[in-house]
C-alpha cells in the first residue's frame, strides 16, 4: 500500500513539474512547421531532450502533431494510469 502511495506522489509531482514547464513554451523555438522539422529532426530532438519542452509541429498554419522528450511521455503515460485506477 505505501509503495502506491509512494508511486502515486512520484507521478503527481511529476505531472505538476511538466505542466510548469509548458508553461514556458516559447513560440519562437516551440512551434514550427513540420517542413523545418524534416529538414533539421535530429536537431529538434536534440531540444526536446535537453530542455525538456515539447515542440509543436504545424501543417498550413495549424498545430498538427507534438515532440516530446521520452520521460515527459511517460509521464504523460502514468498520469493516465493513475487517473484510470481512481
């Protein structure tokens, strides 16, 4: 029982630490079309990895997908587990 709890924290706090670091999302760095995203991938993931914010892809002007760093994903993916259980 302690280790769900202990689990459960983990996840909140980490949940609550990714939505304070979207809330630093720089447009200018942060979304960009999917034609720059091609031509330069390993370089956004690079970002993506090193500051830990996500980059927004546009397709004609409008948001299409989402770049995110693999813990910010799992977390992500916890979150909706949790919230399953309860």
């Amino acid at each position: 029982m302690t280790a769900g709890i202990s689990v459960s924290w983990n996840v909140r706090s980490y949940v609550h630490i990714f939505r304070s670091r979207m809330s630093t999302l720089k447009p200018s760095r942060d979304i960009q079309p999917v034609t720059e995203f091609r031509a330069k991938a390993a370089q956004f993931i690079e970002q993506v990895q090193a500051t830990g914010e996500p980059v927004i892809l546009t397709q004609h002007g409008r948001s299409a997908a989402v770049l995110l760093d693999v813990e910010s994903y799992e977390g992500m993916l916890d979150e909706r587990a949790l919230e399953a259980v309860e």
